[in-house]
C-alpha cells in the first residue's frame, strides 16, 4: 500500500501540468494507464496556440497560458516551446456573417484579429480557388512544441517529488471515510484526493469512483501529412474554414498536415482514421488552392473530449468533495494547460484564483449538477 496526498488518473498534459504545479507541495502520484504518458490526446495533437480557438470562454484561460509558453523557466526545456505561425480563418462570401461575428465576439480580449480583403489573403496564401473572399488574420497564433512542453512538465513534476507510474489503470476506487483506496495496476494506492484527469476516460473514471458523470464526450478527429506540389512553404500560415470544415499547416521538408476538422462521437478508445474523413479532408482542400497532392505519407486520428457546454471542468465534484476535475480541455488542453494548471492548483492548495479573467466557477463542475 503506497499512501499519497493526491492521486492523479491520466498523465497526459492536464496530469502532467498539475502534478508540476503542486508536487512539491502536496505528496502526488501520476497514475497512467499506458506504457508511456501522453500515448492518446497529448501526443496526436496539431500543435498549434491560438487565442480564438475554443470560443471566448476558452481565451482566457490559452491568453493566460502564453506568457509561460513564451518564454518558460530556463530549466524547464531546451529552446523556445512556441515559434511564429499566425493564423488565416478562411471563408467565402457567405461568410461575411461569421466573420463579424468572430469579431465581435474577441471585441474586447485583445486578440489582435484584423479582416482581410482579396488582396490581403492573396498576401498570405497563394494558389487559392475562387470565392474565398473572406477572411481574419490572427497574428499573434504561434506552432507548440508539444513533446517538449510535456516533457518539460513531467520532468518538473519528477523534480517536485511527483512519483509517474505507467501500466496503471485505474481498476477500482472507493473512498473509506476521508481517504480513497485505489488498485492501479494491481498494485493498491490510497490518496486524500482523487484527480479525474483522464481525457477521453473522464466519465468511466468517475463513474468507477462512485461519481455521477458529467457528459464528457470523446470525439475523433483525423489528421493527415501530405506531400504536396508546389511545396508547403515554411512561412505557410495555419488555414482554418470560418465554417469549421478544414484546417491545414506546413510541416517541416515541405509538407503539409491536412484535417476535414471533424468531430465524430466515439466511445474512448485508442482512436485510427477512416478513409471516409481522409478522403473528405482532401475533397475540402482540392476545393480552397489548386496544389497538387502527390502523397498521403501518414494518417492518424485522436480524442477531444467535451463537456456540454464546449468548456473545461476544473474543480471539485460538488457531490464527493474528495473528487476532483480537470477534464473536457477539448481541442485545446495542450495550449491552456499553464493556465489550467495553475487554477486547479490555487483550488487545491486553497489559494486565490491566479488566472485574470477567469473565474472558478466559470469551469466548476457544478454548473452540470
């Protein structure tokens, strides 16, 4: 029996970046189902940090996060975690609406997102079909070194005193009294607190505590890497639809990474591609530029869970006190997770909330209950 003041289910990013922020603090264990952290969401991200993406009730939280991307303590990782990319959100004349829209919605953040013209998308994007006639440009979006921010936080949950245990999965809790025991792996743990950080397991995590689940829905989503004719070039920004139905971004040598942007409802698994949303995804792109795809060099999907509401859960469950939250980060856990972990960690360490903007219960699992 190995006793913890905190017991953390799933070290991808969100488990990684909280067992860093209070490892040194509270005594914590990681506890992962795989062979290795990061094996799902974290490690098939499309790595990118955009302020727009996951709607106004995320930016505060990928905001907030930027200043430790930007420039993160000198022992934390080797060379700079976020590198220039900026980002087109693309769209035809009918959506002159949308475009408005997404104005209005960042009026007040301080995202800088400036409406572009013919001329203005023809000065970031060439090759382009007819009728793409509308469009944001968003400065400021940057590509993530993502293997290196999780990296980084595993290294620094280690130095924290954070014990990682890999082949763990959570096989049984139950909370005696004050106090949670565990069988991970086979082997038994105990914890004041049990942090549901498990992604697309978030539910059947809850649910094997005892708790009432909270809706968190896995949805897959295909990426693709492509060799295209002319070659992607290297100052290609990210190219979002504004409807939802595309992205598309350079990759080093030339290439290109491609998505059909779907969200398919799944049960959580270790998710693949289908050929139906590989073949969408390169329909989509024949129909906004006219370069010519000369390879699919590989394919994969991951899980982006969320909440009903599309926002992050972050906090204690109001029914068991001892259980705690940090799930449905969607699309977009890997670009909040400094923000992210910092909330959780001012609520678990009773501290006041760090993250300006933001609110606890903005994200407190409540608003479901």
């Amino acid at each position: 029996m190995s006793d913890f003041d905190i017991a953390i289910v799933g070290a991808g990013i969100a488990g990684a970046s909280l067992a860093a922020a209070i490892g040194a603090e509270r005594k914590t264990v990681l506890l992962e189902a795989e062979s290795a952290p990061g094996y799902h969401s974290t490690g098939r991200s499309a790595a990118f940090w955009s302020e727009t993406y996951g709607g106004p009730g995320v930016q505060p939280l990928t905001s907030a996060s930027g200043p430790f991307l930007s420039a993160p303590p000198e022992d934390f990782c080797e060379g700079p975690l976020l590198r220039p990319r900026g980002c087109l959100h693309l769209g035809q004349g009918k959506d002159a609406a949308e475009v408005q829209a997404m104005l209005d919605d960042f009026a007040r953040s301080g995202v800088a997102l400036e409406r572009l013209d013919a001329q203005g998308i023809a000065q970031h994007l060439t090759g382009l079909r007819d009728g793409w006639s509308e469009a944001l440009w968003e400065p400021d979006c940057c590509d993530i070194d993502v293997a290196a921010l999780h990296a980084g936080y595993l290294k620094a949950a280690r130095r924290a005193g954070a014990q990682l245990i890999c082949h763990a999965p959570l096989e049984k809790a139950e909370l005696k009294g004050e106090r949670w025991e565990l069988q991970a792996g086979g082997c038994k743990y105990t914890a004041d607190i049990l942090i549901n950080a498990a992604g697309a397991w978030a539910d059947p995590v809850a649910a094997l505590a005892g708790v009432q689940s909270l809706g968190i829905t896995p949805y897959r989503r295909t990426i693709m890497q492509l060799a295209i004719e002319p070659a992607a070039p290297a100052d290609l920004p990210l190219v979002v639809g504004l409807d939802g139905s595309f992205y598309f971004k350079p990759e080093a040598g030339g290439k290109l990474w491609l998505s059909p942007h779907d969200e398919i409802a799944c049960d959580p698994c270790d998710a693949a591609p289908e050929e139906m949303d590989v073949a969408l995804a390169i329909e989509r792109f024949g129909e906004v530029v006219d370069w010519r795809i000369t390879r699919l060099e590989r394919k994969w999907a991951g899980l982006r869970s969320f909440a009903p509401d599309r926002l992050p859960v972050i906090g204690y469950d109001p029914d068991c006190p001892a259980f705690f939250w940090l799930a449905g980060q969607g699309g977009f856990g890997i670009q909040t997770a400094p923000a992210a972990a910092a909330m959780a960690a001012a609520l678990l360490l009773h501290r006041p909330n760090p993250v300006a903007g933001t609110s606890f219960e903005t994200y407190a699992p409540e608003r479901f209950r």
